[in-house]
C-alpha cells in the first residue's frame, strides 16, 4: 500500500463537492465531526487547564517554600528539563498526528504498528544519548558553573528520558482521541507528585534548596511515566492489536527531520526569555519572569487544546481528499482558539496582581510581563490551527523554515532588548516574534493552492 501523505499540496485542487448529494452527506458527516471535536477539546481543555491549576498552585508552593532567589533556580532547571524532553522526540509527536490517524482511516494497520514502535525506539535511544552527553559534559564544566546551578541542572537532565517518554505517549494518545488516558497523568499526576516527591525529600534532607524541588521533579517524572505506560498499554493495543510491522525509517525520518527542526526552534523560542535572563539577571529576577511566564502558559492551553483535538480531523480530511471539509475544520479551530483566549486574556489581567502578590510581595513587579506576554498568546490564537494545518498538508519544511527564522530573530532582539529593558525587553521580544511568526504562517497558507479559501 501506498504512503496515505505523499501527494503535493496542489492534488487538493482536483477535491470537489461532487453534487447535491454530496454536499448534503458532507454537511452531515461535518456536523458530527464538530460534535466530536467539540467534545475532544473540551476534555482536552478541561484536562489541561485543572493540571494548569494544580501546577500553578504547585509552583506557588514551590516559591513560597524556596524563596525567589531558589526559584529562579529551579526555573531554570524546569525549563531545561521540559525544554529538552520535548525535543529529543525528534519531530515524532508531530508526526505521530499526521500518520496514524491516516494510516487507521485507510486501515493500514501494519504501518501504523511500525510508526508507532519505530518512534518510541528511536525517541528512547536520542533521549538517553542526550541527557548522558549533557550530563558527563557539565560534570566536566563543573567548575564553570555557578554552584548554585549545579546540581539542579544535573538532576533536571536526568529527567529528560522520562519527560520525552510522557509527550510522545500523551501524542499519540491525543491522535487517537483516547484523551484521558493520555493527557491525566502528565496534567493531573505529575503535579501531584512533584508536590508529593518534593515535600518528601525535603523533609528528609531537613532543608529548601532547589536542589530537593528539582529531585522532586526527577521522581515525578519517572513515576508518571510508567503510570502513563499502564493506562495506555490496553486502549493502544485493543486499537492497533498484534500483527505485521511495516518500518519506514526513511520515510518517517525524513518528515519527522523538519519537524524536529521545528519542534526544536518553536520549544526554544518560547523558552529563550528565561535561558537569556539567566545570564543578565540575578535569580530572583528570573524567578519574578518565571512567575508571571508560567501565568500567562494558562492561556496557550486553549490553543493547545484546539490544535490537539482538531489535528486527527485535519489529517482524516487530507488523507480521503476532502478539501472543503478540510478548510472548514481550520476556520472552526480558528473561532474555538480566539473566542476563550480573548475572555481568559480580560480575566487573566485582571487578576494578575492578585494572584503574582501569592507568591510574595516581590512577584507583584512581573504585572508588566504579564499584559506584554498576552498580546504573544493572543496573536498566536488568531491565527488558529494554522500550523497544524501546513504540517497535515506536507508543508513541513516550510514551517521549519518559518519557526527557525523566527527563533533567531527572538535570539537577537532578547540579547538586544535585555541590556537595555532587562526582563520587559525579552518579553517584547517574545510577544513581537509569537505574532510576526504567526503573521508569516499564515500568508505563506494563503498562498498555497490547497488554502486558498481557509
């Protein structure tokens, strides 16, 4: 059988209603797809704006417990943590929503098996091989580190294995609709244990460095792996069963090549403000950013939950050559992602001094972060599902390119802004690239023969 994404993008324009008949199947069969996506993204929204709630109550503890200084430590050490874990899955998570629901919708069992096998062999053995040369290579830079980042940075790169484990698994969870299996343990029980492994280990080691907070997160992860292991072991196996494997390493790598260089520049850009203030200003400072960053990540879940729930329908409608019902699921992700964002942006920035001054009488100063960070996420859901919807279509390279250009424009303006703004000039810079990026995407979309009319 045949790869089910070869075709260019230009094969879109042979789609066509075909009749009255079809229009009204068409009609139909969109009606109850919206239904479904409606009800997959709010289990996926609902998901993860609780554990976006546990977490945020949980990083409230954290800093309260550390102080500000110790925070910007263990922020540091978080963000390198989940920075690298998401990309050592080398493009696949993408991937992953691209090629198994069309190979299931065409019955392609055999290579949806291979996919899925291939990806989490060869995400392990990256992951692994990652975190071990980071880990020897900073033990041997020990002394140029400052000691109080040592450990910290040490214990966050041991996780890496796991935390690449959990967004590979919760992807192709996701791809299958198989929503909360996939998504409960990284949202719900990976705070639940980072409070619970924390609280442990501090009150053995009878102190409150961030090192303990960073062990704490190192537990977490790995016990929420093999939680998210077991409860995805059955659903998985009763979809995809036993049987033959068809492999397509070079395939698969090839797609997942741009992706991972996507996936790599996007996941840095929106941790470069924290990476760069960590050389420019004390830890509490970057504590403060941290905080308010961490704030404003409620919102990006409304877009995270859109594109998660709608990707499969994008894919599904690009592998039986729906065009039309392909345009209508990106303007109805388009209207789910800016609607909630804009009402959760008024209520967010209304609350913000409130709930910053939890933290401590200090954070209450990241408030200009907050309302700069916003614009960023608010930009970034009007352009709805507008990147989800290149990579389905084979224009992965494309968003590769756009995403790596954009990543090193923000590397730029965030060294510039920062010497001059300190933490408010990364985030202008953060909020700038978001929306000139997703400005770019979309032209580029429009351009395109099978966009012409999202």
């Amino acid at each position: 059988m045949a790869s089910t994404d070869s075709r260019p993008s230009s094969d879109f324009q042979a789609a066509s209603p075909g009749g009255f008949a079809n229009k009204v199947v068409r009609a139909v069969l969109a009606r109850i797809s919206d239904k479904q996506i409606s009800f997959a993204v709010g289990k996926i929204y609902g998901l993860k704006v609780g554990g976006a709630a546990m977490a945020y109550f949980v990083q409230l503890a954290v800093a309260f417990y550390l102080g500000s200084t110790n925070y910007g430590v263990f922020a540091l050490a978080w963000i390198i943590a989940t920075t690298l874990g998401q990309i050592c899955c080398c493009g696949f998570n993408d991937t992953t929503g691209r090629f198994l629901p069309a190979y299931l919708a065409v019955g392609d069992k055999a290579r949806a098996r291979g996919f899925v096998g291939f990806a989490f062999l060869f995400t392990s053995w990256v992951s692994v091989i990652v975190a071990g040369f980071l880990v020897i290579t900073t033990v041997l830079a020990g002394p140029l580190f400052p000691e109080i980042y040592f450990w910290p940075v040490v214990l966050a790169l041991l996780s890496v294995p796991a935390l690449t484990f959990t967004h590979l698994k919760e992807s192709v969870a996701v791809s299958r609709s198989l929503i909360l299996s996939g998504l409960f343990p990284t949202y719900i029980l990976r705070p639940l244990f980072l409070t619970l492994f924390t609280a442990l280990v501090a009150i053995i080691a009878h102190n409150n460095t961030p090192k303990v907070a960073v062990l704490g997160l190192l537990l977490a992860s790995f016990a929420v792996a093999v939680f998210q292991a077991r409860f995805l072991a059955k659903p998985l196996m009763a979809e995809l069963g036993l049987g033959e494997k068809i492999v397509e390493r070079a395939h698969w790598l090839k797609t997942s090549l741009p992706l991972f260089l996507a996936q790599g520049f996007f996941v840095l850009t929106t941790s470069t403000d924290v990476l760069i203030l960590s050389f420019f200003v004390l830890p509490d400072t970057l504590g403060i950013y941290f905080a308010a960053a961490k704030m404003v990540a409620l919102l990006s879940f409304v877009h995270a939950a859109v594109a998660s729930g709608i990707t499969r329908r994008l894919s599904e409608a690009w592998a039986h050559n729906d065009l039309p019902l392909f345009k209508q699921q990106i303007q109805r992700g388009r209207l789910w992602m800016i609607v909630p964002t804009l009402l959760g942006a008024v209520i967010l920035f209304l609350l913000a001094p409130f709930l910053l001054k939890m933290f401590g009488p200090e954070f209450i100063a990241g408030q200009p972060i907050v309302a700069i960070l916003i614009a960023g996420v608010i930009a970034q859901a009007a352009g709805g599902p507008i990147q989800e919807a290149l990579i389905v279509s084979g224009n992965q390279k494309a968003v590769s390119l756009i995403i790596g250009a954009f990543f090193i424009l923000n590397l730029i303006f965030s060294l510039v802004l920062v010497r001059y703004f300190g933490m408010m000039g990364v985030a202008i810079a953060s909020a700038c690239t978001v929306s000139a990026r997703i400005a770019v995407m979309f032209l580029f979309a429009r351009l395109r023969s099978s966009f012409t009319a999202a």
